[in-house]
C-alpha cells in the first residue's frame, strides 16, 4: 500500500467509544453463549451440532415447514415427479384440542399457528415405492423434539435402517445423483440420519 493509496476515501479506520461499548456488549453476549453452550454440551456429553445437523429439534412449527417447503423446493424436488413423492403433516394441539392435517402444498398456512404443547407426525411416501417414513415430535414450550423415527414398506413396519437402505437401494436405480455419490440418503428420507453407502 503506497501513501497515494491512503488519501482521498481510504483512510485508515479507528473505533471510537461509542463503538467500543457497543463491541463489548456484543463480545460479552457472545462469552455468555459460548459459556452456556459448553456447559450443555457437557451436561448432554455430545455437541449440539448433533442435535441440529439430524433434525432433530425445531424452535416451532414454522421452523418445521420452513425446513420442509426449502427441502421440497431443493433436493425433494425430483422426487414429487419420478415416483410420486408426497409429503403430510398432522399436528395435535393439546391446549385447544384441536387437530389440523397439512399437505405439502398447504404447508406455508401452517407458519402462523403456534402451538405450545402438543404432537406433530410427519409423513413422507414414496408412492410408486410402496414406501413410507413417518417422524413424530412431541411439541413443548413450542419447541418440537423427535420422539420416533418408523419406516414402512407396504404399510408393514421394518427396522428403520433396514427401510433406509432399500431406499437407497431404488434410489441408486432411479437417479444418477444417488449413483455418483453426489447426495446421500440422508437428503432423499428428509431427516438427518446417517445410513453407510452400500458401496462404501
């Protein structure tokens, strides 16, 4: 950087006080999180990554559909048209005792309904598989925890990883993307679950 350089609108930058008291508010929130994050994660002796990365909790409702209708949009788009994917949601509200059942196409209705204790079962077929997975949560405090994983082929209940891995299996038949080692199954089921390649 020449002298030249430092004239006219690049000059060198300084942080005043004012900008200072706003940086340590900011510095001490973001201790505070880590503090509090190390301690949870010690306390359930695995990172919350974990937790995150599969799924396996959403702040509310909205964070369920949003996930779903981005999910759809992007990776499950395929699968609509090639064999008949669809995709339902039921949730149970336990403080109205009211039940509402979403398809995919209704999902952006579902953002503006909080729910603060109750169920919700999502299901998604792969109709000209024969082959369904249905995840339930409980919902507490808003929040949805996964409570159960199950996985169908021919409305007959398998082991999951079992289901997993035949749909793997018809999804390597079916597209070159699965083939190439381009996505996993984990991103055809919708849920973050690790399943080994059969190849592997």
């Amino acid at each position: 950087m020449s002298k030249d350089d430092l004239k006219g609108d690049m000059t060198p930058e300084t942080i005043g006080t004012k900008e200072r008291k706003l940086i340590d508010q900011f510095l001490e929130l973001r201790q505070s999180y880590q503090a509090i994050t190390r301690q949870i994660e010690h306390d359930l002796q695995t990172p919350l990554d974990h937790y995150q990365q599969k799924r396996l909790f959403y702040l509310d409702v909205s964070d369920l559909t949003h996930f779903r209708l981005n999910f759809f949009d992007t990776v499950g788009y395929f699968l609509r048209e090639s064999l008949a994917t669809t995709y339902h949601l039921e949730i149970w509200d336990r403080q109205t005792h009211q039940k509402r059942c979403y398809s995919l196409d209704e999902l952006q209705r579902v953002s503006h309904w909080q729910v603060e204790q109750g169920t919700a079962v999502e299901t998604v077929t792969y109709g000209k598989l024969g082959y369904r997975i249905r995840r339930t949560f409980d919902i507490y405090n808003q929040r949805l925890y996964v409570s159960k994983t199950e996985f169908f082929d021919a409305n007959e209940q398998i082991p999951l990883v079992d289901g997993l891995m035949l749909l793997q299996q018809e999804l390597n038949d079916h597209t070159l993307w699965i083939r190439g080692n381009l996505l996993r199954i984990k991103d055809f089921a919708g849920f973050k679950i690790e399943v080994q390649h059969l190849n592997d």
